[in-house]
C-alpha cells in the first residue's frame, strides 16, 4: 500500500526530524551505529530522522494510531526508549537499500510495520508493506549477524487490519 502525506505534514516531520538531531547534537553513538557511519552504510542523521519520521507518522495516519512523538531531551531516553512508535506495541521500520526489514531483541512480542520511503527527493509517498509479529522471524533462518539481529523479507508482511 502507498501512502501519500501532504507537503505540510513532510514540513512537520522535517522540522522534529531536526529538532530531534539538534537534541542529540554532539552525543556519543553507540559502537554499532559509530561502525554504521564509518562504513558509509547509514544516512546523515538529519535523513535518518525524516525517513522514520514520515513513516512513523504515515502508519499512524492510515492506521488511526497516535504516533509516540520522537522529540525528548537526551535526559528522558532512559526513560522512553522502550515506548512504541505508534500505537501501544508497534515498531515502524523502515528500509532504504536492503528487501528486507531488520528487528533486534528489544523488538520481543511487539509488532513490526515494515516501511519504506518510495519517492526519496519529497518524502512525501511511504509503501507500507504490512506487519509481522517480531517473535515469529528470531530464528535461525532470519539471524543476520551484522546487524545481531533478524531480517524479515518484505513479502513475509501481512496486512493490517
């Protein structure tokens, strides 16, 4: 399914996506994402943010959800780091290179939405392929040790409800 948001919520999720960066200016990475940036593998920060947050905001949209607001001061991560992103137990996941959609040890008993930005220049048209349960795709068969972690093909999504 696409998705398409408004130049004006793409200005809202731009403006936090900012926020959000400008909150963590100059913080320490954790060594993967460190690893990530030096590799060359992962986006500016700024980039980063706006992918997750016009997906974020579009699986909310669509699916009638509140979007768990990503913009706190660093001090309150303790203490948020674990809300969903929308709703009361999913987790928006976005892919911008590989076919399929990562999940870690944290993502236990929730459901994932598997996303992706279709039109890179705007930002504006999200394809949201469905969800999956996270506990059903931690096994062998989808363990990925780059990433310490699983990866659910995209045709592994259901649909919403």
């Amino acid at each position: 399914m696409i998705v398409d948001i408004s130049k004006e919520e793409v200005r809202i999720c731009t403006m936090l996506a900012q926020e959000r960066w400008l909150e963590k200016f100059q913080s320490q990475d954790r060594p993967n994402y460190a690893k990530g940036k030096q590799e060359g593998r992962l986006q500016h920060e700024l980039l980063s943010n706006l992918r997750a947050n016009v997906c974020e905001y579009a699986v909310a949209k669509t699916f009638n959800l509140i979007w768990n607001l990503p913009w706190y001061p660093n001090e309150l991560h303790p203490r948020r780091k674990n809300l969903p992103d929308v709703g009361d137990n999913v987790e928006v996941r976005s892919i911008r290179t590989h076919n399929a959609i990562p999940v870690w040890r944290k993502d236990k008993g929730k459901w994932i939405v598997g996303t992706k930005v279709v039109d890179p220049e705007f930002y504006s048209q999200i394809e949201i392929y469905g969800r999956a349960k996270a506990d059903d795709f931690m096994t062998q068969e989808y363990f990925d040790g780059s990433i310490d972690g699983w990866r659910i093909p995209v045709e592994e999504f259901g649909g919403i409800e």
